[in-house]
C-alpha cells in the first residue's frame, strides 16, 4: 500500500531516509522503456559544503515493479542536504532504485553543470539494453561556456 501518494510527505533528511515505494507492473509481458529527467537536481560537496547540480536522466525496463514517481522526487530531494562527489550520487541512485524495484534493465546518466570550470558526466547501467527495447537517446546537450 502506498503511503506517500496523496498525502503530505516532507522531503526526507537523508537519502537512507527516503522510502522508494514500488507498484505492480501492470504490462509485464511487454518490452518497454520508462524514463524520469530531473533537470534540476541538486546536492551538496562533501569538502565545500556548496550546491552541485545536475540533470539526471534514468531509464529503466520494468520487471515486475514500477517505481512510484513521487516516492523517487522525494528521493532525489533527499540529495539537496547530502554532501557526496558526483560520481557517488549518480551511481548510488541507480543501486538503490535496482534493490528496490529489481528492473531488467537500468541506465542513468548523471550530466553535472560546471565545478571549476569542468563539468562531469557520469554513466552507468546494469548491462547491455535487451533486444527489441525502444530506447530513446538522452540528448542532454553537451555543457557549453558562455
């Protein structure tokens, strides 16, 4: 049963905090590809205590779960508070979301707008994209300076 859908849920402290609920797939049978973009997410440096941001985008090929979308926007918000290097928020997101939905297939590109003048893309995903699975290229436009 949810328990965040339809009520007022404050934004976790922590990401260990969060709670990732989960809802049957109802088209198992089906190869298909969900994405979520957030294009504007946000967490903090471990060393300066300043804001990071990124625009994330995760796709995924359901199993058996799907992943409740306010249930991943307050898991992401839980990040805005979060001291970690960029590498470690974009892969730690992906793991989490793989422990709690189990998904046959899952991929996310984490593109981080500039620290010092250098920005970092981060990639990961479980493995090859299965056959015959429609998977649109993310797009996000490479960092480009003023």
């Amino acid at each position: 049963m949810l328990k965040q859908l339809g009520n007022r849920t404050s934004l976790p402290a922590s990401p260990q905090d969060a709670i990732i609920e989960r809802v049957k797939n109802p088209h198992k049978d089906a190869p298909y590809c969900v994405r979520f973009a957030c294009p504007e997410f946000t967490s903090l440096c471990p060393i300066t205590g300043q804001p990071d941001f990124a625009h994330l985008v995760i796709d995924y090929m359901p199993k058996d779960w799907l992943v409740e979308s306010k249930s991943l926007k307050l898991f992401l918000g839980s990040f805005r508070n979060h001291g970690a290097f960029h590498e470690d928020c974009t892969v730690a997101i992906a793991k989490r979301l793989i422990k709690e939905i189990k998904p046959a297939w899952l991929r996310i590109g984490g593109y981080w707008y500039p620290r010092g003048g250098i920005p970092i893309d981060i990639f990961y995903q479980t493995g090859p994209a299965p056959e015959g699975l429609w998977i649109p290229p993310q797009d996000v436009p490479p960092y480009r300076g003023r």
